[in-house]
C-alpha cells in the first residue's frame, strides 16, 4: 500500500531523528579540554535530536493544515522505538526503563527554558546552555556550543525534509 506524503515525511523525519551519524560527529569534535562526563553527553545529544526534530516539525508547520497528522505519526513511531529501547535497556541494567517518559520530560525541560518570560528571538542560543546544565556542567562552554550544534542541525534537517517535501505537493 502506497504511503501518504504525509506518512512518508512522517516516517523520513523519525529516521533522521534517530539517526546517530551527527551525535558521532559531535562527540567526535568535542574538545578535548570539556569538563563533562562523555558519556552522558553522548546519551543527552540522541535525546536532544529527537525532541528538537519534534518541537521542529511544529514550529515549522505552525499553521500548516497537516501539522497535528504529521506530529502524530512522528511522536507515535518515536513511542514505538523507545519502547524497544526501553525494553533492552531494562534488560541489560534488570531494571525498569520508560525512554519515552525520558524523552517527554526532556522536552518539557527544553520548552520551559524556550518560552520562560518571553519567547527567545534565538532559540539556539537558549538550548545550548541548558543542553550543557542537563549534562553537569552548565558552564562549559564546550558542552554548550556542542547543544547548541545539534539543536541547529536537527532544525535544519526538518527544516529541509518539510521544504522538499513540501516542493514536491502539498502533504
């Protein structure tokens, strides 16, 4: 059965999202000198690239017809990853596991630093710093233009996924 173009975004836009290629690359650029844990730098960057291609999808399509349906396939494949997550980590550490709580805690964390007092002009600027504070160490500035990267990447790549699509006709 052929898919929708919305399915089909819905389901290029989870792909990238769980994609592990950037979050390598970071590490693989983090200086040397950071003063944080890599490993929970490394955890944190494939949580920020999941709820930034999330929030992404709606503050791109924000008055898109098609934006509910498309979230929703979204947020609906990325529950059904973390429970396969959820369940192997559960095993491997014998206890319980809910990634998908993890993750909507984490969004919820990032969107009250977005939108606390008034709307950023810069979002970027916002996520970094709280991206390194989630991590240990708010101060490092290492860690905090590290956030700050993958944030504008996993925007750039909705942004990009939504714009080819969106060229091709309408979801």
């Amino acid at each position: 059965m052929k898919k929708t173009k919305t399915e089909q975004a819905g389901e290029d836009l989870f792909n990238f999202a769980i994609d592990r290629s950037d979050t390598k690359t970071l590490m693989a650029h983090l200086h040397k000198e950071a003063i944080i844990n890599r490993t929970k730098v490394e955890y944190e960057l494939q949580i920020l690239r999941i709820v930034s291609v999330g929030w992404g999808i709606s503050y791109y399509l924000e008055n898109a017809a098609y934006k509910n349906d498309l979230v929703q396939l979204y947020w609906m494949g990325i529950h059904e990853f973390s429970q396969d997550i959820s369940s192997t980590s559960g095993l491997l550490i014998d206890k319980d596991i809910d990634y998908f709580q993890i993750l909507k805690d984490r969004l919820d964390t990032y969107l009250k630093t977005l939108y606390q007092g008034k709307k950023t002009p810069d979002p970027v600027m916002v996520i970094g710093p709280k991206f390194a504070e989630i991590c240990g160490n708010g101060d490092d500035i290492f860690t905090i233009m590290t956030g700050s990267r993958m944030f504008s990447t996993a925007l750039g790549g909705v942004k990009e996924c939504l714009n080819l699509l969106s060229s091709k006709e309408s979801l």
